[in-house]
C-alpha cells in the first residue's frame, strides 16, 4: 500500500512498488489526463508536478513519490496557463497538451517571466506532433501578461 498526495487529497494505492507512476494515476487513480506517449520519457505527454517541479511519471514508479506533492492537470483550476491556452486557440489535437500546460506552469513558477531560452529549455522535450509551437509559445506570453494583471 502506498499513500500518495495527489492533487492536494491523500490516497492510499495498492501497486507494486516497481509500478510507474503514470499507471497509477491512469489505472487506479483513474487521472487520465496524464497522458501515455511513449513511456520513455521522450515525449512529455505525461508530464505533470512533483514537489514543483515538471515531472515524467512514466519514468519513475510509485515507490518514489510516496510524501511527495503530484499535480496532475486535473487538480489545476482555472489557472491563467489554461485561460491563455483558451485565449490562443493552442489545442490541434489536443493529445499532448496536458503535458504542455503542466510544463509551463512549472516553468512559470521557476520563472514568472521567461526569457525565450527559458521557454524552450522547459519545453524542448514537450514534443507536439501537430506543431502548435507558435501558439504554445504565444500562450505562455498570454499567461505571462494575465499573471502580471492579476498580482
């Protein structure tokens, strides 16, 4: 048994403690928001926030986020990375933005105003299939500018 703080609530998972955390949140926690790319890492589709950090959950099993913090983009709520990315229209398919969003908030809690460096630094391994990349990266500006506005 595992207990895990997940979006904020405590919860007690029976997994083996090899399990990725990925399928703990999809499998038994049913977050499916966290998305399954490519489970190497590589992609950041799955990438959520552990301990403030941007996070790949398909790479680390469950055993190593016990007494940690998860964020995953289900516990996000009306945050201005999600308003800006209504604002610019940023979603094609969608599949991989989870991921992007989870990515930016994380960066933006490092860095309130990121340099064009910091941007691609936090996302280079966020792939988007589609190539939002010019909207993703006008998102990010968006959520810049409504953060400034809102402090």
């Amino acid at each position: 048994m595992h207990r895990l703080r997940i979006n904020g609530e405590v919860r007690d998972v029976e997994a083996d403690p090899d399990t990725p955390l990925l399928w703990v949140l999809r499998d038994h926690l049913g977050l499916t928001g966290t998305k399954y790319g490519c489970g190497v890492g590589a992609c950041g589709a799955c990438t959520s926030i552990v301990d403030g950090q941007a996070f790949r959950p398909c790479q680390h099993p469950v055993a190593s986020t016990v007494e940690q913090d998860v964020l995953t983009i289900e516990g996000v709520e009306d945050h201005p990375v999600q308003r800006a990315w209504l604002d610019e229209d940023v979603a094609q398919c969608g599949y991989c933005q989870p991921g992007q969003i989870m990515a930016t908030i994380a960066l933006l809690a490092k860095h309130p105003d990121p340099t064009d460096e910091d941007i691609d630094e936090a996302l280079r391994d966020n792939v988007c299939r589609c190539g939002t990349y010019p909207r993703i990266r006008r998102a990010i500006r968006n959520a810049v500018a409504r953060m400034k506005a809102e402090s």
